[in-house]
C-alpha cells in the first residue's frame, strides 16, 4: 500500500498542486490554540496566526517562513471545523467531513493531541478504508514542532479545523525532514524570489498574493475584447476587494441608512399621484444624496463607485426617487463634472450637490432615440460668438418638472460663411428661468411614476457661450461618457430591487399552503427560487467587480464591461419580478403587493441607459472592430479556400481542436501573462474545487472564438448587418464574463473562510452549468434560421399584417 502511495507521490508532487490565493485582510488565518473555543462562527482575520504569504505550483510558504512541498489546504474556523472532543466521538458521522471534500483526499493524518481517552484504531481504519481514504492516527509529540500548526494535522481535543492533504505518508515524512520552524515568527520579504533553494528547471518565482484593488493596477485592456480573441482575461479571476474592513463596515453601514429611508417612503402613494412630495424630497436632501459623486470642495459626498454602488442598491428600491436622483447625480451633475470647467463647477456644482436646485438632462428627442446624432434641436450662434439661440423640442426629460438646471444638447449650426461639416452636437447648461423655455405636463408613464417625466420646449432661448460644456462639437462624446457611466447605477438598483423581493418570495412560499404543503415544497417553485439567487449572484459578483476597477482605475474604459452588465441586470430583474409575481398567483395581481409596481419599474429599466437590443451590437460590435483587423489577412485567404489548402487545413483543425478542448490550457490572457509568466491554465487560478468549471469555460472560450472567425469569414464586412448573429455573440460575451467573476469571487470567498462559503461555491457552479447551457445553445444555433426569420418578418412588413389565412379557411 505505501508503495503504491509513494509511487503516486513521486508522480505528482510537482505536477498536482493548483494555485489560489486571497487579498490583504483575507489570509487563511488560522488562530493560535490560545483560542479556548471551537463553536465559534467568527474569525478576526487581522489577528496573529498562520498563513500563506506565497505559493506557486510546486507548495506554499507560511508568515513564519516555513516552507511546505505538495498540496495544502488550510480551513478558517468558520469554513471547517471538526468537532470533535475527544477520541470517542471519532465516527463514521464525524468523518463524513472528510469524504465530502472536493477535491477527493487520498490519505489523512490525525494527530491525537493531548487526549487520554483510547483512540479505536480498527474502527477508525474500517471507516477509512470503505470510503478509500488512507488514514493514519499518531501521537502528536511524533511531530515535534510540526503539531503547532491546525493546516497540517487534525487533532483531537484542540482547534481541529484543518488537514494537510497529501499523495502519502511518504510525502509527510519528506516534508518533516523538509520544513525548518523558527520559533517567534520572521519578517518575510514582500515577493520573496524562491519558495525553496533548488537548482534547475524545477526552480519557479514564488507568487504573492495580490493587494487588495492590484488586480486593476497594471492594465487597461478592455475585458471583453479578449473573449473574440479566445482568450480570458485572467483579471477576471481575481476579484478586487475594499482595503480594510473598516471600509466594508462603513459602506454596509450606509447601505442600510439609506435602504431604512428609502423603506419609509410611501411608494404607493407616490405611484397612484405621480407625483413624489416635497417631504420626500426634504428629506433625500437633508442625507446629502444629490450630492453623491460630486468632490467634496464642491459640497458633495465624494463616494467612490463602490460606495455609490451601495447606495443605489438601497435607492433602487423605489422607482421614483431612484430615477430622479439617477438623472440628477449620473446624468445632470455628471455632465458638469466631467465637462464644466473650473468656473461653471463652482457656480453650478455646490447648488446642485445641497439639493438648493435640480437639474434634468435633456438628449432624448422624438426623431432621436437610440441614434443620439439624429438630434434636431438647433443652436445658431450670434455673429459676435457670445450667445447661442436654441430651439427644438425635448422628450421625456425625467426630473423636468421640478429642474432649474437643463443640460440640453443641440446641434450648432454653422455660420454663411462657415462648412456646414463644422455644425457638431454641443451641451449647453440652462436655466430654467430663461425666457423661452416651456414645459408640458408632467406625463402620465407606465413605469417609474413620480419621476415627473415632461417634454420641454426651447423657443428661441438665449444662453450665453460661457455655458458651453466642453467645446463646441463635444456635446456627442459627453453624452455616451454620461449614459456609459449610468449604467453601473442601474445595474446596481437592479441588484438591489432584485434581492429585496426574494425575502417577499420566500416568505410567501412558507406561508401559502396547497395540497396540504407550503409552496416551498414544490419543485418548480423551488426552480424559481434558485434563478433568483443565482441572477442576484451573477449581478452583484459584477457590480463590485467593475466597481473595484474603477476605484483603482478611475479612467479605465470599461464601456462593454457596463453595457453587459446593464443588459443582464435589467433583464434579470424584468424576468425574476414576473417569477415573482407567478409566485403569488392572483395576489401578485393586488396593488396591495408590490409586485406589480416592480414589474412596472423593472419594464421601465429595460429602455433607461439603453435598450437592451442596442447594448447587445455595442459589445458584439466593438468586439468585431477590435478583432477584426487582427485576423484580416488570415480570412482573406480562407474566403478563397481552395487557392490556401495550408492555411484552410490549420483552421479546420483549430476549430475542431478547440471544440475538443485540446487547447483549453491555453485561454488565460493579461499582463500575469505576458509579464509575470503566469500559467494560461484557467484552473491554475482559482480554487481547485473549480478545475472542472475552469476547463469547460476555457473549452468554451475556445469554441466562441470559432464562432467569431466563421462569421468574419462567411459574411466578411457586412457582419455588422446581421443582427441576430450579434445578439447571440453578445449574450455569449456576457455569459462569459458573469461566469468568470462569478467564479472568482467565490473562489475567493472559499480562500479566505466567508461565512456560507460552501453555499457561495454552489451558486457559483450552478451559475456556470446554466450559462453554459445557454452558450451552447447560441453556439449550436440552426444554421439558415436567421435567413427564415429574416423572410418571415420581410412578408409582414410588406403586407403590414398578419399575413397567413385563418385556421378555419376552406376552398371548397
């Protein structure tokens, strides 16, 4: 037997090993046995102990400098704890621990402390081998100086909350002759250039675990581009967290002043008036949130996107107040922001950041919805350049009714003796107060009621140029910056509203009985549940993720990261509002529930910062601009494939290799590795109870990029017309990226002991299983069926109707 487990050493102590790390507050901390108890479900993660300082594939390195060849796991209190007080309670229940563990452990070492009781090694060994587990019980003194440490033994009548996974016992005892430990722990470099002394080959740079926003410090590369390359961004992996938990502390709180106001708003009685009331208002100004993002010398809160994200999550739980402070903060006060110049910041900032004024954004127009260059609102400039004279109409302004301020946008129209390419789209604060500016009443909306949606009239309105923003013609580029930016606000209150309703659904499932059970009990219900949770997973893994970035990288483009998550936060919540509903049954139909209101909001936010349909060409376009021009010689050969048998015999094979994951070890992308030399192994970067999950997305990576090159090659310039292949590029896109940070934050939650972390690992894997399935049905789509779809719509277009005869037709 030993020698089989030795044999299974030798072959795999250098190649089994996968490599998983934590930020700087989320060591695997494992307290010193000072710790009198181990019931207990909270870890202080900034208290003394031991834990990993660097890794890499061959073992790891402890805080006090000791070194350990071969694979390790160490378990925080509150993610393992055996318990087990004395050697009598060792049992097939209290070793079922043990079985469970993925992955699968081949030998255990059980350390018997200072226990007196008669430890039953037969029984013990009986209940090891039926599950074949190798298992061996030894006196703790066997080890001298190694019993110290809870990741390396389990040992009775102690803090048993670890194991030291191994191929055998002969890895053990090279181990003990292996590992030197000092006795008062020793300052370690902060990259330490090697793990162990060797010389040759097997010689590898230790890893450091990252800081806790390093993940966003070293590149600026769009994330999603890399997916039409095949490759993934292994930033997606690490997922970023706040430096302190002070700091997470502080955003919760907030987090839940905020939720605790918002809750006493009487949202029924503002969606029955349409009207949200001056206390209301009062009272959203009093908490300084007209201010959230504006600088501090401003009069503003000055969050930063991780605390505003927490805000939104709260404020989304009301339409109305979410979508006037939205075009307040994002839109209005943003355009100023990152438009305005020092002296427009200082006139108009502090009014709007101490709610004195609000402000609306006026873009949307009737001829101009997606298409934001299709405005028609003029502006012509007066012959000595001091004033401009707008005129034009602008539709539903949210915030019209009760703004002083307006950033209206209008086309400048050039001078007689100017281009008429030189007429460009501007933004131009003004005031309400203006001779010529007209409002409509404020309009009766299906969704979001009380945000006082009206259209404005500019007749002949006079704003001095002191009140351009930017320069004349950069009015366009503002706007996408602005509605770019918004989008993480609407995702977050989509998360928010999103995880709120889930406590309604739930407790209606234990409440409501049929056929004598709660609807709990039901499989079906029990389904609906389950998306729940996972959509939430999904969308608030992204929220943070992108919010992280930004923080470390305040001027990173993020544009197709945003735009994906948008898309799939409000789809999510329009789909998991009308699960909810179905829940409820005739109730979800009562103004009594909220249901219907939030299925009304939810429907609303499907159009704000975008429709769906437009974010979906955004990122598959983008992602063909961006790949395109890479591959372009390499098509120009494949669309005449009979002149290039070499080049079309490589691409055949690539894309049978890739849908047979032969290069799946070969996806992860980014500056770890161009520069650090880190493994393209998606598994190799995240906890190894996801190494089966890593290497189907990798295959699938793989397979979407085949997908990208045939469409390239097939349709060549005209892709961009094909709409329905961008769609499903895009929802592949999304899918990808969601499943990536998903599984990076839980594989960070299950790395640092998170309370439910098991339960994190489940959402995340059951996340993954079902965006697969959706991958791969975009990926194994019908062949023709865009061409039908297309022939069938081109027959009701042209006969604008139904065209098809009644069931009951005869001709006879």
């Amino acid at each position: 037997m030993f020698r089989r487990i030795a044999s299974i050493y030798r072959n795999n102590i250098f190649s089994s090993s996968v490599r998983f790390g934590s930020g700087d507050i989320g060591h695997l901390v494992l307290p010193g046995k000072q710790t009198p108890s181990v019931e207990a479900d909270i870890v202080n993660y900034g208290s003394a102990g031991v834990y990993f300082i660097a890794y890499n594939q061959h073992g790891f390195i402890l805080n006090s400098g000791t070194r350990i060849i071969g694979p390790c796991a160490a378990f925080p209190r509150n993610a393992m704890c055996w318990n087990v007080r004395d050697a009598s309670d060792i049992n097939e229940d209290s070793l079922s621990l043990f079985f469970l563990l993925e992955p699968k452990l081949e030998f255990l070492v059980i350390g018997k402390g200072e226990t007196s009781v008669q430890v039953d090694y037969p029984r013990i060994l009986s209940i090891c081998n039926k599950r074949n587990l190798g298992v061996e019980v030894l006196p703790t003194s066997y080890y001298g100086r190694l019993s110290r440490f809870h990741g390396i033994l389990v040992e009775i009548c102690e803090l048993n909350r670890g194991f030291f996974r191994y191929h055998g016992i002969q890895q053990f005892r090279r181990f003990s002759q292996t590992v030197t430990q000092q006795d008062q722990p020793q300052d370690v470099p902060d990259k330490p250039k090697r793990l162990w002394p060797r010389q040759g080959s097997l010689e590898v740079e230790a890893i450091s675990p990252p800081r806790s926003t390093s993940v966003a410090d070293y590149s600026s590369a769009s994330l999603l581009t890399d997916l039409f390359r095949g490759q993934l961004h292994l930033e997606l992996l690490d997922y970023p967290e706040l430096p302190k938990i002070e700091d997470v502390n502080k955003a919760s709180l907030l987090h839940e002043r905020v939720k605790n106001l918002v809750l006493q708003v009487n949202s029924a009685e503002i969606d029955r008036d349409n009207q949200l009331d001056r206390e209301t208002l009062a009272t959203l100004t009093k908490h300084g949130l007209f201010g959230l993002q504006i600088g501090e010398n401003y009069g503003g809160r000055n969050l930063s996107c991780t605390y505003a994200a927490r805000v939104w999550e709260a404020l989304g739980l009301d339409g109305a107040v979410f979508a006037i402070l939205d075009a307040h903060n994002n839109l209005a006060a943003r355009s100023i922001v990152l438009g305005g110049n020092e002296d427009q910041k200082l006139t108009f900032l502090p009014p709007l950041a101490k709610g004195e004024c609000m402000a609306a954004f006026c873009l949307s127009e009737l001829c101009s919805g997606s298409d934001l260059s299709a405005i028609k609102t003029r502006a012509i400039r007066s012959s000595d350049g001091l004033t401009y004279t707008i005129s034009g109409s602008k539709n539903w302004i949210t915030n019209g009714a009760l703004a002083s301020l307006l950033i209206t946008f209008a086309r400048v129209e050039p001078r007689a003796d100017e281009h008429e390419d030189s007429a460009n789209i501007t933004a131009f604060v003004v005031e309400r107060t203006q001779r010529g500016v007209h409002l409509t009443n404020v309009l009766d909306t299906f969704g979001l009621r009380g945000s006082n949606v009206t259209d404005i009239l500019f007749d002949g309105v006079k704003v001095p140029a002191s009140n351009i923003l930017g320069t004349v013609g950069s009015g366009l580029q503002l706007a996408q910056q602005v509605l770019d930016e918004q989008r993480l606000s609407i995702a977050a209150a989509c998360t928010g509203l999103l995880r709120y309703i889930i406590s309604y659904a739930a407790e209606h499932c234990l409440q409501r009985h049929q056929f004598g059970r709660p609807l709990g009990d039901f499989g079906l219900v029990q389904a609906k549940l389950s998306n729940l949770a996972l959509n939430v997973y999904a969308m608030e893994s992204a929220l943070f993720y992108l919010t992280g970035l930004l923080d470390a990288q305040p001027q990173r483009d993020l544009t197709l990261e945003k735009a994906a998550l948008k898309l799939y936060s409000s789809e999510a919540l329009w789909k998991g509002v009308n699960e909810c509903m179905q829940i409820a049954g005739r109730m979800g139909l009562s103004k009594e529930v909220p249901f219907e209101r939030y299925l009304r909001d939810a429907r609303s936010l499907l159009i704000h910062g975008g429709t769906s349909e437009m974010l979906r060409l955004l990122i598959a376009g983008s992602g063909l601009q961006t790949v395109g021009p890479e591959r372009q010689e390499e098509m120009e050969k494949l669309r005449f494939f009979t002149r290039h048998p070499i080049t079309t015999f490589k691409a055949t094979f690539r894309i049978r290799a890739r849908r047979r994951g032969w290069f799946a070890h070969k996806v992860g992308a980014g500056p770890k590795v161009t520069e650090g030399g880190a493994s393209r192994a998606l598994k190799d970067h995240l906890h190894p109870n996801f190494a089966l999950t890593a290497t189907r997305l990798a295959v699938l990576c793989q397979r979407f990029q085949s997908l990208v090159e045939a469409s390239l090659i097939y349709h060549k310039a005209s892709i961009l017309n094909e709409q329905m292949i961008l769609a499903r590029m895009a929802d592949c896109a999304v899918d990808l990226f969601l499943v990536s940070v998903c599984l990076g934050r839980a594989s960070r939650a299950i790395s640092i002991g998170i309370h439910l972390h098991d339960y994190e690992v489940r959402l995340a894997t059951t996340f993954a299983k079902v965006a697969f399935q959706r991958i791969e049905a975009n990926l194994n789509d019908l062949p023709g069926l865009d061409r039908d779809h297309h022939r069938i719509a081109s027959e009701i277009l042209a006969r604008r109707a139904y065209p098809v005869a009644h069931p009951l037709t005869r001709v006879w």
